[in-house]
C-alpha cells in the first residue's frame, strides 16, 4: 500500500469511515443468523473489510479477474443480487450517499465522496465481486 493510501486510509477511519465498515457488518451477521443467508453474509463481510480500508484497492466481478463464469456470476447471482438489493442493499447505499454528499461539500472531503460513492455502487449488487489492490 503506498504512503498516500495509507495516509488516506487512516483519515478515512478516523472521519466516519469505521461506521459504514459497522453498517456492512451488521449486515453481515444479520444474514449469518439466518443460515439461508450465508452467500450474502460472505460477501457482506468481504465489502465490510473493503469499506474499512478503501483506498488502495478496488472492486472487479469476479468472471472478469478469473475469465470464468461462477455460481456468483451467473444466473443465481442475479438472483441473489436482486434478494440482497431489497433486504439490505438498499440501505446500505443510502448510508453512502448521505455521506458522499457530506464530504462533497468540502474540497478536502472529495476523495472521501468519491470512495462512498463507489462503495454505495458495490452496496447495491454486491455478489459475484471480489476486491483486488488498485
């Protein structure tokens, strides 16, 4: 990780980012709770880890890192991308976005914005991605 990540990596923490990495992992305890939920939970807790630390890596689907497609990435992904928009993408997009605007009221804050705007993406269809350094 280079010293400017880390650097904006230790700001994001600081400045609120701790709490949607919360919100993510809530998230993904609700849906380990229910035993049905564990493909959510998984990719819930990986975006948890994601939204802690941000910069310095980024988001791919996963049949285009591997050149293959997968049970994530097809058909039933869609599917489990559809449930998870409805009982929690949602929300968790919503959280970014209040957020983005937040920091986008400062010039200071606009890499921030710009990070819960790519997370508030990932919050809405996260199956099948994985996240890979930058």
């Amino acid at each position: 990780m280079s010293p400017v990540s880390l650097l904006l990596n230790i700001l994001w923490v600081v400045l609120g980012g701790a709490w949607m990495a919360i919100g993510w992992l809530v998230a993904a305890i609700v849906m380990a709770i229910t035993i049905i939920g564990l493909p959510w939970a998984r990719a819930a807790f990986n975006i948890a880890v994601y939204t802690l630390l941000p910069f310095g890596s980024r988001a791919v689907r996963r049949d285009e890192l591997t050149g293959e497609s997968d049970i994530g990435t097809g058909p039933l992904g869609l599917i489990g991308n559809l449930i998870w928009l409805v009982l929690a993408g949602w929300w968790l997009a919503l959280g970014h976005l209040i957020a983005a605007v937040l920091f986008a009221v400062t010039i200071i804050g606009i890499p921030f914005a710009w990070a819960h705007l790519k997370l508030a993406g990932i919050a809405l269809w996260p199956i099948g991605k994985v996240i890979v350094p930058a």
